[in-house]
C-alpha cells in the first residue's frame, strides 16, 4: 500500500493500525505551494503521534475556498511532495469545502491545525474531544505562507509580463 490512499484503504489500514495502539494524527490542508512553514508545521503534527494523516483539499475543493486561479498545483502533484515526507504516512484527498466528513470517518486521536486558528474554530475540534482525542496548535513560522509567496511572485513580475 502507498501512501497516496482512498478512504476506505485507509480506514482499514487504521483499524489494524489501532489494533497495536497506534495514535493517528490528523491535518488538513491545501498544501498549494510546498514551503518551510508547511514542513515544520508537518514535523511538528507527526511528533503528536504514531501516524499523521493528511487530508489533502481535492483542486475542487481548493478553487471553492480560494478562488477560480487556485490551486496552482494540481492535486496529484500536492499528494506526491506531501507523500514524499519521512512525516507523513498517509495522504487522502476530500472535495468538500471543509474536511468535517472526513474527520468524522477516520476519527483521530489528534487533530492538528495551525495556531492561528482558534481551537473553537477548528472544524472538528469538538467531535474529536467528545470522542476523547485531543486538539493541537502549532505555532507557525512567521511570515511564510503560500499567499504571501504568490504575492511576493506577482509584485516581481515586471509591466506587461504575462503569468507566474
């Protein structure tokens, strides 16, 4: 089994996983434009647990949050370079605006998000802890972030340039 799994391969690859104990932390995200923000964040949901699990925002779900020009990286690609991190065991793809469906399925002990979500507006915060998991919060690093990367792109281009 690779990385890259449908939800119902995952959700047996759990149930043995738990059989052993193991805790399963989950994140969500559109993971756009891979980053050093991305990595710590990613480093940092691992160490909450035995395996991080990643629900990747489908490019549907992405252009409904953020727009007709995103994602930049169609969903595949994002899966790849997320699958491709010693950190993350599992990568699973979502349509729907926010990941509340599939966090429902895979029921994490942890659920992880960045601290600049407060935990009463984690989607997800409430089932996980009524179902006695826990919620993370990790800082993120200052200043990096995928829009702030595009910006930075689009105020280089010069007049008249065309694209990215």
């Amino acid at each position: 089994m690779g990385k890259i799994v449908e939800l119902d391969e995952l959700l047996a690859e759990l149930a043995r996983q738990r059989r052993t104990h193991r805790r399963v932390v989950f994140t969500n995200g559109c993971f756009d434009l891979m980053h050093a923000g991305h990595v710590s964040y990613l480093n940092a949901a691992r160490q909450q647990g035995d395996l991080l699990v990643i629900g990747l925002n489908s490019d549907r779900s992405v252009r409904a949050i953020k727009g007709a020009t995103r994602p930049i990286v169609a969903q595949d690609m994002r899966a790849k370079v997320l699958a491709a991190l010693e950190c993350v065991d599992y990568v699973t793809y979502f349509d729907e605006p926010d990941p509340l469906q599939l966090i429902l399925a895979i029921k994490p002990d942890i659920l992880v998000k960045g601290a600049d979500w407060e935990e009463d507006q984690i989607i997800g915060a409430a089932e996980v802890k009524a179902a006695g998991g826990r919620v993370f919060r990790v800082p993120l690093l200052p200043g990096i972030s995928t829009s702030e990367i595009i910006r930075r792109i689009l105020e280089s281009r010069g007049p008249g340039q065309n694209g990215v």
